[in-house]
C-alpha cells in the first residue's frame, strides 16, 4: 500500500515556480513628464502637482482664468486660484 502511494505521489506533475514577471510602467503621457513638475493651489482650495505649462484660457463670460495643464490627478486642466 505505501508502494503505491508513494507511486502515485510522484507520478503527480510538479509544478515550476518561475520568477515573477516585472510590473510594466504606464505608457500615459503624464509618465512621460513625471521628472518634473510643480505644485499649484487649485480654485476647488486643494494643492495639485502638475507637469504641463500654466496657460490663461477664456471663460464662458469673456473673462480670463489661469489653468495649470497635465496634473498628476489625471485631469489635463485645472483652473488655478489667483
């Protein structure tokens, strides 16, 4: 009876443990920017760290509004307090 346990154990396949594959970096365009940035205080009252250049674009009124561009949050504009 052990000789056929012990048979059977090591007819069993025996898995192989391969190493585990590397994390892939993302390929968004915000990695792309991540060696710099600048922290910028948003008009919601929160500090937002963006990548991309400080632009002034026209409000729905006429009037102008400063927005930082490529934040780390994943929004591409976020109006900035003045």
């Amino acid at each position: 009876m052990k000789a056929l346990t012990l048979a059977l154990l090591l007819s069993l396949p025996v898995p192989q443990l391969a190493p585990p594959k590397p994390m892939r970096q993302p390929s968004t365009p915000i990695s792309k920017h991540a060696k710099g940035g600048r922290w910028y205080f948003a008009a919601s009252g929160h500090a937002v760290f963006c990548y991309g250049p400080v632009m002034t674009v026209p409000r729905a009124n006429g009037d102008l509004q400063r927005v930082a561009t490529f934040c780390r949050d994943g929004s591409a504009v976020v109006p900035l307090k003045d």
